[in-house]
C-alpha cells in the first residue's frame, strides 16, 4: 500500500491560488475581476479555505508535539524540544491569525453581497 504524502494537498492549494492571483492581475484598460459577483464568490471560496486552515494547522502541531513525545525527532542543533516548543508556538499563533483572516474575509463577503455590476457586458469575457 502506498501512503500518500499529506504535504501534497497544501502544495496543490498554493498552486491553486497562484494560479488565482495570474488570473486576477489586474489588466491596463480595467479590472483583473470584471464583476462583483466573481469577486463575491471568490472572497466566499477563500473564506472557506480560511475556515480550513486553523484546524490543518491543529493537526501539523499535534504531529510534531506526538513525534516528539515518542523521541522520533533529532535536530541539527540545539534540541528537539527547543526547536518543536518554538514551532507549535508559532503554529499556534497562526491559527489564531487564520481564525482572524477568516473573520474579515467574512465581513468582506457579506459587505460584497448587495453589489451588483452596472457596466457593459463582454461577451468575450470568462469571468461571467
């Protein structure tokens, strides 16, 4: 049985959201997204991810906490307790910044909801 490498999942995220950011720059003659509901539902897929985050990163603590627990860490220098104290402190302040981040996307998602778009419509564009 193969055991998949759970890193790929954060790996494919980040791609995801580079590949966002390519397709969102903003252009010379206007806007990178041309309607207010593209921006609506993509402040929403990021509030959800957002939403995902505190609890991924729970899991990474808990991980390196277990490892070391049982003694299966080593470290270049100093000690693994050093090294794993000042990761899961780190960790831990990372997802209270997520829980953050996922608030005022929140609020950004709901302040978008009532916009709506009063310009000309491209029908060559794929942002509909």
């Amino acid at each position: 049985m193969t055991r998949t490498d759970p890193a790929q999942y954060p790996a494919k995220a980040a791609d995801a959201l580079r590949l966002f950011n390519h397709a969102t720059l903003p252009k010379r003659d206007g806007a990178g997204i041309a309607y207010p509901g593209t921006i609506y539902r993509a402040i929403g897929n990021l509030a959800t991810l957002g939403h995902r985050l505190p609890q991924a990163l729970d899991h990474i603590a808990l991980s390196l906490t277990d490892l070391h627990r049982v003694g299966h860490l080593t470290a270049d220098h100093s000690t693994p307790a050093t090294h794993t104290t000042a990761a899961v402190k780190a960790l831990r302040r990372a997802e209270q910044l997520a829980i953050e981040l996922t608030e005022a996307l929140e609020r950004a998602h709901v302040a978008t909801g009532p916009l709506g778009y009063g310009g000309p419509f491209d029908d060559t564009d794929d942002d509909l």
